[in-house]
C-alpha cells in the first residue's frame, strides 16, 4: 500500500512545486519515501526495494555477472536513451533553441531508436522469454515505459523483434498492466483506459 502525494501530468506538473522540490530538487518524478529516506531515480528506488524488502519478486539475478549484464541493460534505457527525449529536454528544444514540434518529434524518436538499436543487440545475446533469460528483471521494468515513448514518438519498431516480443510477454503480466499509466490516478480522463 502506498499513498501518492504528487503527480506529474496532473495540472501541468505539480513535481515543480516547493513542497514537492523541497524533497526533490531535480524537478522530476519519481521520489520515494519510505523507511525515513526520500530516495530519487527509478533506477535508484527500484534497488531499494530490492534490498530492503526480501519478501518481493527479486529483480536482480543472483550471480554478479548477471546481474552486471542486467544493470547494462538498464542503464542502456535509463541513462542513454530516456533522459534526452524526456519533457524538459523537449521543452528546451523548442523553446530556448526554437525548434518546431516536428523537429521534436524527429529528436525523440532518433534518440529512442538509437537505444533500442543498442538493447536489441544485447537481447540477442541474453534475452529468454523477457529481457534476461526467463524470469522478469529490473531490464523489463524500465523497458515497458520506455516504449510507452517510443509509440508516443512513432518510432518503427519492425527493427525490434526481440524488444516486441518480449513487450507482448510483459504486457500480459499484471503488474505490468497495473503500472500502465493510463490506469494511474493521475492520468488526465482523455487518456484513461477505459
């Protein structure tokens, strides 16, 4: 059980609030607290868990190589490919470096591709039925938002096979239907699956 305190998309983003900059001075979501700890980044909170709560599905292998390759994984997504399509680097696209919407559109989806290009190679080497080998890992967590933008943005994803057929897997699992963000509270009505 959790209790949300603010949302992103609602009322045009509420993480830039004081309240909400007083625990995350990066202007971005998500942040966690819990245990007496405000924790920042996906990546970051997601570890947490992990750690500190042993009763939950593990995410991370056992065996220090792969984990290493999983985190490989992940950072492909999280670090290399979403942060320069996400909204504030959009944003400064077109309005400090006045670029149009279409050149926008053209960034995202240039960078989102070049990611998935980069993945797909290392799928080919690790991924079973999800990401890595058969059991669902961090790699799956940050993969199905990921292309959540990548439909937003239009990229091809017939240059994807692995990446597509491991997104059909996952988006059967309920956890993964749960955290789609057109079931999140915040998700504005237009938007909302029905």
């Amino acid at each position: 059980p959790y209790t949300t305190l603010f949302r992103s998309i609602k009322d045009g983003g509420e993480h830039h609030t004081p309240e909400y900059v007083a625990r995350n001075p990066m202007h971005e979501v998500p942040t966690l607290e819990i245990d007496g700890h405000t924790l920042i980044q996906s990546t970051a909170i997601i570890e947490y868990l992990e750690e500190s709560r042993p009763d939950l599905p593990k995410l991370l292998p056992s065996d220090p190589a792969a984990r290493a390759i999983v985190r490989s994984m992940v950072e492909t997504i999280a670090s290399d490919t979403q942060p320069v399509q996400n909204l504030r680097v959009l944003k400064y696209l077109v309005r400090t470096l006045d670029r149009s919407d279409e050149e926008k559109q053209e960034w995202g989806r240039h960078w989102i591709a070049n990611g998935l290009r980069g993945l797909e190679c290392l799928l080919a080497k690790y991924a079973g039925k999800y990401c890595y080998g058969d059991q669902v890992t961090v790699a799956d967590v940050v993969l199905v938002p990921q292309l959540y933008n990548a439909s937003r943005f239009n990229v091809d994803m017939s240059e994807f096979p692995i990446i597509q057929r491991i997104a059909q897997e996952l988006n059967e699992l309920d956890a993964f239907k749960a955290a789609h963000p057109h079931v999140q509270p915040d998700c504005p009505e237009d938007l909302r699956t029905k």
